[in-house]
C-alpha cells in the first residue's frame, strides 16, 4: 500500500512487505534510498520497489533519477556485495543514479591511514569497534577460501560479542588483536583464543587493503559525493550545520565534491579532515544531526543555497522516513538494514537466538522481510 504522510501529499513513500516490482515508475520522479547498512537483500528488495531497472537490467524511465544516501556498509554482514550493487548501478547508470557518502564509508576511508588516525576510537580503527561497524560476519566475504576454521572463529567473536554486550562494555572493548583498549580476545574462550587472533589479524589486513587507494572499491569510495542537487531539493547524508554552510556558501556544492574528490587518497584524507576548515566541514556534513531538532526549523533556509528549499538526509535513524519543517527537511533513515533493525548497533548473527551466558543479553532472531521506506519526489515538487 502507499503511505501519504499529510504534511506534503505529492512527496510518497513506499511501504510494501512483499518483493515484487511495481508495474512502471512515476515519469520525472526522483526516488531516493536511506542507510542500507550492510543489507544487499534489502538493496535490491528497495530498488526493485521504484520499478526503474527491468528483469533484463536495462533502466526504465529516464525521466526519472535515484539516489542512495550513504552508510552501505558496516552493522550487517553483507556490506562488500551492498556496495558493490550499489556501484554497479552507478556504474550502469551514471546519468541517473547517484550515491552520496556516508559517514561509515568516510571512517573507512580513514581507517586506511593507521598513523594519521592513532589517536581517534581507543588508538585503533573505527573498523574494530565492538558495536556500529564492521559486522564479524562481514570478514568472511574478504577470505578467498573460507573453511571452517573460519566458521568457528567468527562464532567465537558472535559469542564473545554476546559477552561484552552483557557486561555494559561496549566503548571499552575492540575487534581488535593487539591494540586500543580491552581486547575482544579477553572475551574468547581461552582454547580459540590464538586461531582467533591469527585469523582476525589476516581478516582485518584484507578488509583495509580491499578499499586502498588504487583498488576498485577504494577508488569508487574516494569518488562519492558528499552532496548531491535534484531540482530544489539537496541531499547530504548527515546534515548542514551553521558553520558547514558558511563553506557551502563560499565553494558551493560541485566546488565540495571536487575538494573532496582531490582529498580522498589515502595519503592526503586525514589531514585534510583533521586539519583544514574545508576537510572539517565536509566531516560535519556526514555526521551532523542538528537539523532533526525543532527549533531548527525556523534557521533551514539560511543554511541552504539559492534555489534550494527542501533538505533530505540519512544518518539519524527511525522505523519510518519524517518529514519536517513544513516538508522541507527529510529525515530519510528508515533502517533499511535487517540486521540494525533486529538488534541495533550490537553484532548478532540474526538467524538464531543466543543468550549470554550471565543471561543478561540476548541476540533476537531477525525476520526475513525488509522493512521501512523509501520516497518518491514527483518532479516540480
């Protein structure tokens, strides 16, 4: 069924539970994606939802555009092959498919550079966080020949995962082998403990070297954009704060994609992020989320440029997409993901329930249907 929230009745959002294409896609329309978050099923399930690509992959209406928000990757296991179906459509379809940055693949990004980033989550990497990142799971789809040892030790972090979560120790405990904080292998059972480290070490290395500047996937990261305009309407994945909009204002929204464009090397990002007023604005714009607030309302048109009105954003999760400000900001994060929906930013392998062994955490089993939804802009609107 269609959902038509009251306060802007031309702006749609598809609500379907089934997975099955609509007949044709609305002509002139825009149709755009929030955080996907390591979710492929539910990638193709929302893109099959706007009808635009046919059984036999050729695009439908060209009339009609789509855009993806950011945060493919990271809290379910399948973020490689969400990426790579998102690339593969905007490879396909250049002319009508966009895919902006999110802050996670920006972190990414980051994590390639271990010395610029010693200081940043702990002393180690975004990626080896225990909770809202790289997914355990996720390190089987960077191993050539996965056998099962591999199959054990990633039920050894599950496990120990489960452990953590029990005992409040999210923000002190990382995936990591040997450095920042207390190490996941603490939480291992003292007889894996060594294969699990052996084995996460080779995972990790993989992980980073597959995004390295220079590889497939590490040059299509480093080309997203941070901004993207359809008619009056700009997207952005976090938000645009005060001080962000100054530099908007000042370089304008293809003047921000080119800077980050030329900054995105592995060699150049971090101190272009941590130390210029251009690379911290451009971070602020992936990870703001002052604009979800009331009071904001009044101030969103000052912070947008001439001939935009509406702003449409991920990053700020709901079970639904809100529309505020009179319809002129979107708050698009719908959790999209089934396994950020199942269990959050907490690991769980989703097929099964497992309970801690204090008995204090549980990991639910997740339904296989992919909820949320996504919207549709109708041209002049």
């Amino acid at each position: 069924q269609w959902f038509i929230p009251p306060v802007l009745a031309a702006l749609m959002a598809l609500n379907f539970q089934v997975y099955r294409p609509l007949d044709r896609p609305q002509e002139n329309a825009v149709y755009v994606i929030g955080d996907l978050h390591g979710d492929v099923h539910c990638a193709k399930h929302w893109v099959g939802k706007t009808g635009l690509v046919a059984e036999d992959g050729k695009w439908v209406d060209d009339s009609s555009k789509l855009i993806f928000l950011g945060d493919y990757i990271d809290k379910g296991p399948t973020s490689r092959q969400t990426l790579e179906y998102v690339k593969s459509l905007t490879d396909q379809f250049p002319g009508v498919v966009s895919a902006i940055i999110g802050n996670h693949e920006l972190e990414l990004l980051r994590d390639r550079d271990a010395v610029g980033n010693e200081w940043r989550w702990g002393g180690a990497g975004f990626f080896q966080l225990a909770y809202a990142s790289v997914h355990p799971g996720e390190y089987l789809n960077f191993v050539d020949d996965v056998d099962s040892n591999d199959d054990l030790v990633v039920e050894a972090l599950y496990n120990a995962s489960l452990e953590v979560y029990s005992y409040g120790k999210h923000a002190n405990v990382m995936l990591s082998p040997d450095k920042g904080g207390i190490s996941i292998l603490e939480f291992v059972t003292p007889e894996l403990r060594a294969l699990v480290k052996d084995r996460m070490g080779t995972y990790q290395k993989n992980y980073l070297d597959s995004f390295r500047s220079g590889t497939e996937l590490g040059n299509w990261l480093e080309r997203r954009p941070i901004l993207a305009q359809v008619n009056n309407t700009l997207f952005v994945h976090g938000g645009i704060s005060p001080d962000a909009a100054q530099y908007l204002t000042k370089i304008g929204i293809d003047g921000i994609n080119k800077l980050f464009a030329s900054n995105a090397n592995e060699d150049n990002l971090s101190d272009f992020l941590d130390r210029t007023g251009e690379g911290r604005a451009i971070y602020d714009m992936v990870t703001y989320r002052g604009n979800h607030e009331s009071s904001s309302c009044p101030h969103l048109s000052k912070l947008l440029p001439d001939g935009i009105s509406r702003l449409g954003v991920g990053h700020t999760p709901g079970n639904v997409v809100r529309l505020m400000c009179d319809g002129n900001f979107l708050a698009l994060d719908s959790s999209l993901g089934r396994w950020y929906r199942n269990s959050g930013n907490e690991y769980c392998p989703g097929d099964t329930v497992q309970t801690s062994k204090n008995g204090r955490y549980t990991c639910k089993q997740m339904k296989d249907n992919c909820e949320g939804q996504i919207i549709r802009i109708k041209n002049g609107d």
